[in-house]
C-alpha cells in the first residue's frame, strides 16, 4: 500500500483530532444545514 503525504493544509486542519468515543468518527462532520430562530415573520423576511 502507497504511503500518503498529506498536505500543510489536510495535517494543520486534523491536527490533535481523536476519533470520536461514541460513532468512531475520525473527524468531525460537516453539516450543511442552519437554523435561525426568529421573532415573528417580519423578521423572517
């Protein structure tokens, strides 16, 4: 199997990273999605 050479960017980004006790994830996930919490529709809009 090839050795890989990660990159300054890739090692500085995971750097110190543990995997996750619970799912074993080994980094932590990126989620797409937001949610605002707003005081009535006008301020929705």
């Amino acid at each position: 199997m090839a050795k890989n050479y990660f990159q300054f960017d890739t090692l500085s980004l995971h750097a110190g990273q543990q995997p996750d006790p619970v799912t074993g994830a080994r980094a932590t996930p990126i989620y797409q999605t937001t949610s605002f919490v707003f005081r009535d529709s006008e301020h929705a809009a």
